[in-house]
C-alpha cells in the first residue's frame, strides 16, 4: 500500500471511530511505529487530525460535535489518572456515589472496586463494566437504562426516571468544557438533561476536568461553575484559569502529574 493511500485509510478509521492507537494502527497495516507516527504527522499537517499522546482524533470539534469515548480516553491518560487518583481519596467505606459518564470518571471507577459496602449510581456503560470486572458482594451498581450517546452514556426519560428518587453523597461529574461564561458543558442535549438530575441527586457535586478543558464550550450547559463544590483539575490550567475558577468553585484542587 502506498503511503498516501495508508494515509487515506488512517484518516477514513479516524473519521469512523473519532480516534484511533497507534499500537491499533501498526497491527492493521503491518508497519512500523514510525511510520504511521509519520502518516499521523502528515495528516495533522493537513489539519485533517489531531495529534495526540498515543494516537490521533479528529481535529477541531465544534461545540455541538461530539467524540467517542474510545477517542477521548487516548487523551491526557496521565492527567486524567491523577485527577481520578486525587477523587479516589474522597470515597469511603458505605457511602451512595455517582459517576457520570466520561473518561475520567470511568478512570476513577478502576480504583474504587476496593471499597467494602460502596453504592455506585451511573449512567455510564464503561464505568460500570469496570466495577463490573472487579466485583465485591458487599458492593450495589445502579447503572441506569436510556439511550446510548457516542460518549457511552444513557440518556433520556428511562435514565432521568431512575435517577430522580435517588440520593448520593458524592456525584463525580466528568465534563466536556468549562468557562467562567458557559459554566460546566457538553456536546449533548441529552447527557446535559441528565447530568442536571444526578446533581439534583448529590450532596456534594465534585467535577473532574483535565486542563484542556478549560475554554472550551459544548452546546449545553450543564450547571454554573459556582455550583461546584470542589474541582478537581491538573498543573497544566494555566494561572488565569486557576484565579478564575478558584474564586467561583467551592474549592479548587491542582494535581500534578508523574
């Protein structure tokens, strides 16, 4: 296969699934690490992709696009295991949680399969197959019915439905954006509907965001950054947007990353 027509292939695999390895493109086309590091490097040239650690997606999502959750959890892994680390600290023994959907949250799920008489509420698919994969007898996962999104969350009536009875201590809300404008936001109308019941539901509402989300802003808001009670963020957000959120969020906690 000549490169440009690899190249073609790469670019029509990204545009399929929203993001893809380079491990998974090395096996698929039989060549080397460097050379679909190459084609990558030619694509994101072309501003047709996004360069990222471990991989591409697509380049220069609007606010109404949305990427699949395997294109999201390429990017900023060490980020988003320090932020879940960081939440992970806040999860005792007996107490009602919920997740919502997204990567990090789904990265924080890996840690808490330790924790005795633990509730999870989430109306994400990855999430709870990762409790799932490690389960404890003394442990309850309420995963919500709905409609899928790209995201691997469930949405709608059914979802909005199970939620509204129930009360957490703790929602761990992924997002998509956060602005001292738009608030905390998403791509998705549905995940939004949502994601407002599970706070309605909460005690406490801790948001996990990496820094790349700062400035950035989805169709729907999701709530204001003041109705935060703590946010859990990495080294990388800049001062400007520490001074920001720091004097709106409850508190503001900046990990850093190994």
């Amino acid at each position: 296969m000549l490169a440009q027509q690899r190249q073609n292939a790469i670019l029509e695999l990204i545009r399929q699934r929203g993001g893809v390895r380079v491990s998974h493109l090395v096996s698929r086309f039989g060549v080397s690490d460097m050379t679909i590091r190459r084609d990558l490097e030619v694509l994101a040239e072309r501003g047709l992709v996004d360069k990222v650690h471990g991989g591409a997606t697509l380049a220069g999502p609007g606010s109404a696009e949305e990427p699949g959750f395997a294109a999201k959890s390429i990017r900023q892994q060490d980020e988003k295991r320090a932020i879940a680390g960081r939440a992970a600290r806040m999860v005792e023994p007996g107490m009602a949680v919920a997740l919502s959907a997204g990567t990090t949250t789904a990265a924080l799920a890996t840690l808490l399969g330790d924790v005795p008489g633990l509730t999870v509420v989430t109306n994400s698919i990855p999430v709870a197959d990762a409790l799932y994969q490690n389960p404890r007898v003394d442990q309850t996962v309420v995963l919500t019915g709905g409609i899928r999104t790209p995201s691997d969350a469930l949405t709608g009536p059914v979802a909005e439905a199970a939620i509204r009875t129930l009360n957490v201590d703790l929602l761990f809300l992924g997002v998509h954006g956060m602005s001292p404008r738009t608030g905390f936001t998403t791509p998705n109308l549905l995940e939004a509907a949502v994601n407002k019941r599970l706070i309605g539901a909460a005690r406490h509402l801790v948001v996990l965001a990496d820094h790349t989300k700062w400035e950035t802003i989805g169709i729907a808001t999701i709530a204001p950054l003041a109705e935060a009670d703590l946010l859990i963020t990495d080294a990388g957000l800049p001062a400007d947007g520490r001074r920001q959120i720091g004097e709106q969020v409850g508190e503001l906690v900046v990990v850093e990353v190994d």
